[in-house]
C-alpha cells in the first residue's frame, strides 16, 4: 500500500487532516469507476445508498468527476458533477462541485492495484473508503479504518454503505 506520513503532516493546524502526500501515486491508475464501500455520513449524501464514483480525465489536465446515489425514500437516483484540478501532489485534487469553491480531495491510500483507497476531504467531517467492486469482506476493509485512524478519524463514524443492482 502506498501510505506514509511526515512530521509536516501531523502538524498541520486546525482540525485537517494530516494526509501524506504519496509522490508514487499515479492519478491515470485511479481514473475510472469507483464504489463507496464505507463513509462518514455527510449532509449531502444522507440517505444515499449504491453510492458510485466516476473520475475521468479531460484533457485539459483537469478531471471530470460523476458522483451517483440512489436516495432510499424517493427512490430517485442523485448525480453530481463536478471537475477537478491537481492540488500540489500526484494524491491531492481541489474538486469543484460550485464554481469557485474548491473541497480538498485527497487520496490518503491506496493498494498497490488501485483496487481499493481511503479519501479524506480534508477534514474529520469526511472520508470514504471506495473499492472497485461493490463490497469488500471485514478483513479487506479493516486496514483502510485502521489507516483512517491513525489520521485521526473514529472509525465508529464510518457507515457502511448499501450496495446492490441498479443503474
């Protein structure tokens, strides 16, 4: 797995979080389809489930980023859209949801396949585990938590998300 953490990291002021940057992450390697396996349930994504993520490259050296849910109660699939930009490392994106507005994206780890990856936003209130399948056994995700830890997230936070058929 690529992970590591610096002293710059773990101080860092405010309640980020101290992701590392990973000089041997390769973006083109994390383009493509994406399942969230477990999250920090946000404002805009409660009550999401076969929660999916699209990243893509532009050509423009930016990214074109797809997030689609299912919302429970309505039964109506959710999509944002939104595009992206390096952010200072190979694992770091400013991703645009609002123009003008840019969240922190930053990919804390990742297997050495790009089959499975820890995302923080940035900050304690958000973080995902996504893998390239629908679901991951315990004993897969149990390092990505333990990894969330260790950056300071409870991993009691994390809510597993509900996967299935769909479109």
């Amino acid at each position: 797995m690529f992970c590591r953490r610096s002293i710059a990291d773990w101080l860092s002021a405010g309640k980020r979080v101290p992701v590392p940057r990973l000089p041997e992450f390769e973006l083109p390697r994390f383009l493509g389809e994406w399942y969230e396996i477990a999250r920090i349930d946000t404002w805009f994504e409660r009550g999401l489930s076969h929660v999916r993520a699209f990243y893509e490259a532009s050509g423009d050296g930016e990214l074109r980023i797809v997030n689609r849910g299912l919302h429970d109660k309505s039964g109506r699939w959710k999509e944002r859209r939104a595009r992206a930009v390096p952010d200072g490392a190979p694992n770091f994106l400013k991703v645009y949801f609002v123009p003008f507005v840019a969240g922190r994206y930053r990919v804390a780890c990742v297997d050495t396949e790009y089959r499975r990856a820890l995302v923080s936003g940035g900050s304690l209130r958000y973080a995902w585990v996504l893998a390239r399948t629908p679901s991951l056994t315990d004993e897969e995700l149990v390092p990505f938590l333990r990894m969330a830890e260790e950056l300071g997230y409870d991993p009691r936070r994390f809510l597993r998300t509900r996967q299935g058929g769909g479109s």
